[in-house]
C-alpha cells in the first residue's frame, strides 16, 4: 500500500526561505489577532442589541400577557421572537465571524510550530554544511 504523500516531492528550504515563512506566519497571527478583538466587539455590541430588543419587546404593551386560558410563555417567546429575528441574525452571523477568526489564529498557531520545527532542522543542516 502506498501514500499519497511518499510519491511527493519537494523542493529544499533555504534558511532565508524558512526565516520568510516564519516571519509571514507571525504577521498573519498577528493581523488575525487583531482582527479576532474587532470581532469580538462586534459580537458583544450584536448581543447587547438582540437582547435589549427582546426585552423592549417583553416590555411592550403588544407583547401578549401569558395567564390562564389565555396565551402560553411559548405563544408570547414566539412573538418576541419573530419581531427581534433581525438583531438575533446579527448576533449569530457576529458569532460566527468571531469563531471563524478564533479557528483561524489555532490554525496558523500550528503552522507556526510546523514552521519553527523547520526552520530549526533547515538551520541544522546549513550549520553542518556550514553554509549560511
């Protein structure tokens, strides 16, 4: 049985090449942790805003009052619900944008080791060459 990856070649680092790749990983860590605060705010002002409407709205004098033989605590969620489906939208799509940043700075987090893994071996291997 063979693997994919035995019959794949590739091409020698260089120790500029590794230090580059280093260097982009670190910057692009750095931009998305940035940009995973941004979202972060984002979401937190998204879900201030979904729940002040779902309260302006349990508040209202339309919002159905629950009591007996008449509408039920599901009836009156329901029609909260479907007046503040737009802010509910927003704070999931805002959750959504904040996770996907946060999946992204793990990944490039094990790049980075991957990358420092290599660029050790790729330092070894000029050092013993005495290459620079």
């Amino acid at each position: 049985m063979s693997y994919a990856w035995e019959e794949a070649e590739y091409d020698s680092l260089s120790l500029l090449e590794a230090q580059t790749y280093m260097r982009w990983v670190l910057r692009a860590m750095h931009d998305t942790a940035r940009s995973l605060a941004t979202l972060r705010d984002a979401e937190v002002d998204a879900k201030k805003e979904y729940e002040a409407a779902r309260r302006r709205l349990m508040l209202s004098p339309e919002c159905p009052r629950v009591e007996r033989g008449g509408y039920t605590v599901a009836d009156r969620d329901a029609w909260v619900d479907e007046r503040c489906a737009d802010q509910r939208t927003a704070y999931e799509v805002a959750t959504a944008a904040r996770e996907t940043a946060s999946d992204q700075l793990r990944t490039l987090n094990s790049q980075s080791v991957v990358i420092t893994a290599l660029s050790k071996n790729v330092a070894q291997v000029h050092g013993v060459l005495g290459e620079r």
